[in-house]
C-alpha cells in the first residue's frame, strides 16, 4: 500500500504516516521498481488501526458520570 492510500485508509496526514514509519509503529517496504519509494506493509497498518481502536474503546469505557457527577 502507498504512504497517500495507507493515510486515506487510517483517515491521517501522509506526513504522520512518515512519522509512523520513522517511529517503526508502522513497517516500510522500499520498492525496488520505482526509485526508492516506500510501500506500507499491509498487515502492519491494519494492526495500528486496531492498536488505535482497543486505545479508543478503552477511553471511552473509562468515561462515565455514575461514580462521579459533574458539578456534585
């Protein structure tokens, strides 16, 4: 997958792609075809994105007003 399609698929810039790349939350591939570019590893992105998402819904299941209640 290319650095535009792996960022159009995880709904990010393409420059914080790099930054994952850079980081190694996310593994590049250089293609030997085309002059040094890098694809994004598939299998890699979509276990960011469910990285991202278990990190979301465990946000979001901490966020209750039952034990606490705003202005009380």
């Amino acid at each position: 997958m290319t650095i535009e399609e792996a960022a159009k698929f995880l709904f990010v810039s393409r420059a914080h792609i790099r930054h994952l790349l850079e980081r190694g939350e996310l593994v590049g591939v250089k293609r030997e075809y085309s002059g040094g570019h890098v694809d994004v590893d598939t299998t890699s992105i979509q276990a960011y994105r469910e990285k991202r998402r278990a990190a979301q819904r465990a946000y979001m299941d901490s966020q209750t007003e039952d034990n606490d209640p705003p202005g009380l």
